[in-house]
C-alpha cells in the first residue's frame, strides 16, 4: 500500500475571488506516487475555500475568470452576497472578533476587518472542501473535459494557501 501525501501552494489574490487549476499538479503528484490503482484525494485545509471538479472553460471575461466560473460567482452573489460590513450576517459576532484579535494575534487575522468574510465561509460550506478521484491505470479518471479547481472565496487579503493532495492506493 502507498500512501503519499503532497501541498500545493497557491497565492490567493485578496481583492476578488481566486480560482487556481490544479490539474496538471495533481495528474504529477499521482505519477510520482507510483499508484496504479487507488484514490486520490484533493482537500482544503482553509474554512474559507473550496475543491471543485469542472469543465474548462475556454473563454474568459475581462477580469480573467473562465465563463464558468462568472456564472459561479454570479450565482453565489445571489445566494450569498459578500460580506461588506459588520451585522450583515450573524457571525461574527463580538467574542469571535475578540479571539481574533487577542488570542490568535501575530498568528492569524490582523485586523478586525479580515474577520468579514462570512460569505466566503458559507461558500465554502455549500460547495465543500474537497474532491475524491478513482485513479485506475495510473490516471486520474476524470474523463476528456475535466478539472480540478482550487477557489479561495475570502476575498479581504492576499495570501498563500495549501491545498493537499492524498494518494492511495498499490
């Protein structure tokens, strides 16, 4: 049994929604783990993003998202408008925004301001936090049209995100 476990790291742009395309990435983390036969897991460690399995869409609109994604982020607008200002959504609420600034200084959130980004984490919760992959043959089975997309919803700051990648299998 091989269990190989690898990170990608990816920069997220902070003023809008990121989508990174992993594809290529997984495809070599599954060849190099000398798995015929197995599963490969793609996960988000981060409340705040998503892995999602989608055509490529070949046209792009001005802001360089693929129409599929617009349609996304469009889509997401309507049932989860982003977050702007405090009391927009329950959470956070004033304990959350006191952890955040006290208990995890220098570790994580900043400022107050990061802390709204509850769209991001209903996003994320309604679209979920990884994909799962057949690979048989040695090749991902996810068929001519496929990919794998990594998306960070939070939008209030640039940063380095991981994503994991877990292969499984003999």
């Amino acid at each position: 049994m091989i269990i190989e476990t690898k990170t990608l790291n990816l920069e997220s742009d902070g003023n809008k929604v990121t989508y990174h395309e992993i594809t290529d990435e997984v495809r070599e983390i599954v060849k190099q783990s000398g798995v015929k036969e197995g599963l490969c897991t793609v996960v988000s460690p981060h409340t705040t993003c998503s892995v999602i399995f989608e055509e490529l869409s070949y046209d792009k609109n001005f802001r360089g998202y693929e129409y599929l994604q617009q349609d996304l982020n469009e889509l997401m607008d309507q049932l989860i408008p982003k977050c702007e200002v405090e009391g927009q959504y329950h959470h956070p609420g004033p304990e959350h925004i006191r952890v955040g600034l006290e208990e995890f200084k220098g570790k994580i959130s900043p400022e107050a301001y990061t802390m709204l980004n509850t769209d991001a984490h209903l996003r994320s919760s309604l679209l979920g936090t990884s994909e799962s992959f057949i690979i048989e043959n040695g090749e991902l089975q996810i068929g001519l049209v496929g990919y794998i997309y990594f998306i960070d919803w939070d939008q209030n700051r640039k940063r380095t995100r991981n994503c994991k990648v877990q292969v499984i299998g003999k």
